[in-house]
C-alpha cells in the first residue's frame, strides 16, 4: 500500500516505528519513521540512532556520476611526473601499476588497480545505476542485486587508505629524482572526496522503500 504523509519526503511502504538496538548502549527500542532531515535519539542514552539524510537521492545521483569521471580523469592522465638525470618520465597509474608487476611487486600494482577501477566501478556505478532511475520512481532491472552487491563491498572501499599509500610511495620516488603531481593524481583525490560524499550522503531506509515501491509499480 502506498501511503504519503504530510511532510514525509518520500512514500513509505509502512509508517509503523520500526525495532532499533542502540550501537551504544545496546537498549532495543521502537523508533519513528522520520521527517526529512531528523534524526531518532536512543530513549536511554541520548546518542543517535539514525538520521535522514535530505536530497539523499540526488545528492547519490550527483556524487556518484562526478566520481565516475573523476575516476575516467584519474586514468586519462599522468598522476606523477619523474625528473632523474636529464631524463623526464610521466606515469599514468596503469602504467604505475604495470611497471610494479614488471619490479617483481605485483599486490601493490594488483592493489592500485582494484581501488582505482574495480571498486569505483562497483561502488559509484552501481549506486548511479540504483539511485538516478529511483528519482523518478524506476527501478531497472537487477537493481536489487546490484544494491546488495554496493552493501556488502562498501566495507571494502578504502580509496582513503590508497591515497595515502600513493603519497609515501611518492616520498620513496623522491630518492630516484623530482617528483611533480600530475593532473591523474588530482583527480584521483577528487575521486576519493565524491565516493565519500556519495557514500554518506545516501540514506538506506529510503533507498529500499524507493525500491521496493518502484518494484511493485512496475508488477
Ligand atoms: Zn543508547
């Protein structure tokens, strides 16, 4: 049953209080659906059970399609530039990551590889894929194996950890010559931020009631 409240931002499948246990103090309780842009409160210790996140929908939609081209930048051009003896160098990361396989360190480029392609792929893809059709109420087809899919490998993004990784390579490169920061890399870091706002932007409550009534419209 389709049912839109006064001041709800999106039609809920139900509007009962759902049963939350408190990640602080552990106390189980029942908490309200909320208005856009409130959050619930553990009735014993004060700390936040859940928020809504406003505009989450199109803030996902936005994030996401942005990171994706940060990522198709971040490959496009070279991320570090090297100045040894004369000899200038510029390295895009797939060429940064073949020539460490080639170095005999093959995880580290295996590694470069699967956070700056695969799991941007998965992550920003599948969420662009799940959310921008959702805005109008659309829902394609194996949007709810491919919001599944984005859950269980959002632990796995650590596009943070890799950037850092990069840097202290890169202070490891100082030793062999100059080493200048290319337009790659800068893209990766915008890269980084969008997966992030993205990823803390999206509200799940409302992106699985979306789902599931843009599932029942359509059967
Ligand atoms: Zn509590």
């Amino acid at each position: 049953m389709k049912r839109h409240l006064p001041g709800l931002s999106w039609p809920r499948l139900s509007d009962e209080p759902i049963r939350v246990s408190c990640h602080f103090c552990d106390a189980l309780q029942e908490a309200p659906r909320l208005l856009e842009g409130n959050a619930a409160y553990c009735c014993r210790c004060g700390e936040m059970l859940y928020q809504n996140r406003p505009r989450s929908l199109a803030r996902a939609t936005a994030f996401s399609s942005s990171a994706l081209i940060f990522m198709a930048l971040a490959h496009l051009f070279p991320s570090i530039t090297v100045d040894s003896g004369g000899m200038r160098k510029e390295l895009t990361i797939m060429e940064a990551a073949d020539a460490l396989f080639q170095e005999g360190n093959p995880l580290i480029g295996i590694v470069a590889i699967v956070f700056t392609i695969i799991a941007p792929l998965i992550l920003m893809g599948g969420l662009l894929y799940v959310a921008a059709p959702l805005r109008f109420g659309m829902a394609l087809p194996g949007a709810v194996t491919v919001t599944r899919l984005f859950q269980i490998s959002e632990p796995w993004s650590m596009l943070e950890v890799f950037l850092v990784g990069i840097l202290v390579s890169l202070l490891k490169l100082g030793a062999v010559g100059d080493v200048h920061l290319g337009t790659g890399l800068w893209a990766l870091v915008g890269l980084v931020f969008c997966t992030a706002s993205a990823m803390s932007g999206i509200d799940r409550l409302e992106l699985w009631d979306r789902l599931e009534i843009a599932l029942r419209k359509d059967t």
